[in-house]
C-alpha cells in the first residue's frame, strides 16, 4: 500500500502557526485555563494540520488517527511510560509524552477533534 503524500502549503502553515502558539502558550502561560485546557485542544489541531500538509488522505480518517494517537499518549502517561523508560531527566521526552494521565486531557482532546471537524466542514461549505 503507497502512502498518498502531497504536500499543502495552507496545512503547513497552519500547523506552524499552532506549533508558534502551542510554544508561546508553554514558555509564557502560566495560568490554570489557557496552557492546561487550550493547549491541549490546541495540540490536536496542530497534529491534524501536520498531517495534512504531507498526507493526502480524507478529513474524518486523519482527524481519527490524531485523536488516536492523542488517546494512546494518555494511555502511555497513564502507564508512567515516561518513568519507565527512563526518561524523566530527559526535559524534551517528558513534555512531548507527558508525565501525568488526565481524564480532562481526554475531553481536551476530544473538543479539538470536533473542533478539526467543524473547522474543516465549514471549509468544505464556503468552498462550494
């Protein structure tokens, strides 16, 4: 099975932009709303637009795939995974994983992946 690549550059600007602010919202928000709650609905339209700018697959696939992947990272903090592996000095490993499981996260994740799927509905909309 080949996999369809493409690249888009509205995707991959997007997904810089969010990378941008997912970044901002790490180093300088400290708050108990925006960087535990935004930046994890955030982080799943980041993933979803990383995808789309290399993948050429359908919106409803890879939005499931990045709500997936999100769900077995939380499964992995739930596992300690970061701990496990010995990671737990290694400060790049344990933000990208993450070191603590959250059923918030969860629901987070859950609002940027029909968050993604509005967004991209109401763009299938105004482009007809």
């Amino acid at each position: 099975m080949q996999i369809p690549l493409k690249f888009n550059l509205k995707y991959f600007l997007l997904a810089i932009l969010l990378f941008v602010i997912e970044v901002l919202i790490a180093l300088y928000m400290h708050d108990q709303i925006i960087r535990p709650y935004f930046g994890d609905v955030l982080v799943i339209l980041l993933m979803y637009y990383a995808f789309k700018a290399v993948l050429d697959y359908p919106v409803q696939p890879t939005a499931i795939a990045v709500l997936i992947i999100s769900l077995i990272i939380e499964g992995l903090q739930y596992l300690n995974i970061v701990e496990k592996l010995g990671l737990q000095d290694n400060k790049i490993a344990a933000t990208v994983i993450g070191t603590s499981f959250s059923w918030v996260d969860i629901c987070a994740y859950i609002i940027g992946f029909c968050f993604v799927l509005f967004l991209e509905r109401n763009q299938t909309n105004k482009a007809v």
